[in-house]
C-alpha cells in the first residue's frame, strides 16, 4: 500500500523553526497497531492520519510515538493546512471543522493563511505535589492532560535541565501527559515563554506544544492573571531546541484559541 505523506513545520512561516508533524493522507485499511508504528518509526512528537468523516471536514487521528492522544494543538493545525494546500480538505467562508476522539473541533483560516483552532473545554483541579521550578501548580486538561507552573523568570526558564526520570513519576502519580512551564517574556516579541516536558509518553521536551499553550491560557484564567499578559498574546517556545515558534493566543468570552503559521518541508509516498 502507497500513502501520501506531507512533513508540516508548525507554529512558523520558515521551514525548520516550528514543531514538526507527519501527516499520512488515507489509511482507513490501517489498523490501529500500524497506525502506531508508523508514528513510533516517523520518530516525531506526533503523526497524523487524514481520514474521511461524516460528521465533518474530515477526521484525524494522532498518535505519539507511544499511544493514541484524542486532541493535539500543532498536529490539528498541521494537519489542516496539509489538507487544505493538497485540496483533501477545502474551507467554506474560512471555516473547517476536524473529527477527532475529542470531539469536533472548530477551525478558521484567517487572511495570509494563518489557521486557529477553538480548543475543547478545559478542565482544571489543584495538583498536591511541588516542583522546585515551578510555583502554583495546576492540572489543565483539555485532552492531553498537562501540570502548569510558572517559572521564576524567563532566565530561569531557559536554563532549566529537569530531571526526565523525576517529571514522568509526577507525572505517572498525578496521571498527566507532562510538564508546562511558562514565564513572562521581556523580549518585545511576545508575552510568554513556554516550555512542556512529556518524557512519560516518549517526549523529553515539545518544540511547540499547542495544547500546552492552551493549557497555559487556561491557567492564567484560572488564576485571574489574563489582565497581566492581555486577552490576545503571542507566546514563543523551542528556543532552547534550536527552534523559535511564535503561538497566537486568544482568550476569547466563548473560549480560548490558538493560531500559527505552518509550511510544508517535505513530501513523498509512505510504502507499509
């Protein structure tokens, strides 16, 4: 069996700067163990395969090198602009909508190509347990489960060196997917920086997470912090991996969205 197969960079308009995803266009004879291989072998972060739907644009499935997640912020928004630029998926007045185990998820294609995505409902408890890097912890889940901290600086955060084997057992004892930090950024570009460990699910840091970042506006909400940074805000994360992503965040009265660029960096034939 050939497949098409599409590598997006996400969360940046120049290729090699964002987080990379897979994505394998068709597939409904693959199983779910193949699916899995496939993504164990593609050796990213995450992989996703574009399948038709009934409920709406088109249905994606996505995978880490270690297990199924039901929602993924970088793979949604690299997956819609794979569909949209090989046609497998076509806007109407900007709009699409993408199937996945989480549900429906809501996406718009802004003017210069920019795609948001509505993300689900976050669902947030306090965490008992510390982190000697992170201060006011909190449990976000919005699919992927993450532990929110801030850090004490953006310094602070950039010279961070966890230990992986310690984050995966808080993040085992608390049933997580990782580690979200985030500190407030003084470099003119942006509001915040972001850095997400999932060492657990075989992810010892995320270039640029969108769930993570989801996860961090729903904390600032949470923590009645959203005047501190603004409604609207870019966030960069990666710059510790040689990446530089740039993540547009918006806190909106009906939910909270995030948006990026994305660019396609390669393309082929996937033989299984």
């Amino acid at each position: 069996m050939e497949l098409k197969l599409k590598q997006v960079d996400v969360f940046t308009d120049r290729p090699f700067l964002g987080n990379p995803v897979a994505v394998v266009f068709g597939g409904e004879a693959l199983d779910t163990a193949a699916m899995l291989r496939i993504a164990n072998w593609t050796n990213l972060s995450e992989t996703t395969f574009l399948l038709p739907s009934k409920a709406a644009d088109y249905k994606l499935r996505i995978f880490t090198p270690r297990l199924e997640l039901p929602f993924a912020g970088h793979p949604t928004i690299g997956s819609a602009y794979a569909a949209i630029e090989s046609g497998f998926a076509k806007p109407v007045d900007g709009k699409l909508q993408q199937e996945c185990r989480a549900g429906i998820v809501d996406l718009k294609v802004e003017a210069g190509g920019r795609i948001f995505l509505k993300s689900p409902e976050a669902k947030i408890a306090d965490v008992r347990g510390k982190l000697p890097f992170a201060k006011k912890l909190l449990r976000v889940d919005v699919g992927p489960v993450w532990i929110v901290g801030e850090a004490e600086s953006a310094e602070a955060l950039a010279a961070l060196k966890p230990d992986q084997a310690a984050i995966a057992q808080f993040t085992t004892d608390l049933e997580a997917t990782g580690v979200t930090v985030f500190a407030e950024s003084k470099d003119g570009e942006s509001k915040i920086h972001v850095r997400t460990f999932a060492p657990l699910f075989g992810i010892p840091e995320d270039p640029v997470c969108g769930s993570c970042n989801i996860s961090v506006a729903a904390y600032l909400k949470a923590t009645n912090q959203v005047d501190r940074f603004g409604y609207h805000y870019t966030a960069r994360q990666g710059m510790q991996m040689g990446r530089d992503g740039r993540v547009y965040v918006r806190i909106d009265i009906d939910g909270i969205r995030i948006g990026g660029d994305a660019v396609t960096c390669v393309e082929g034939t996937l033989r299984t």
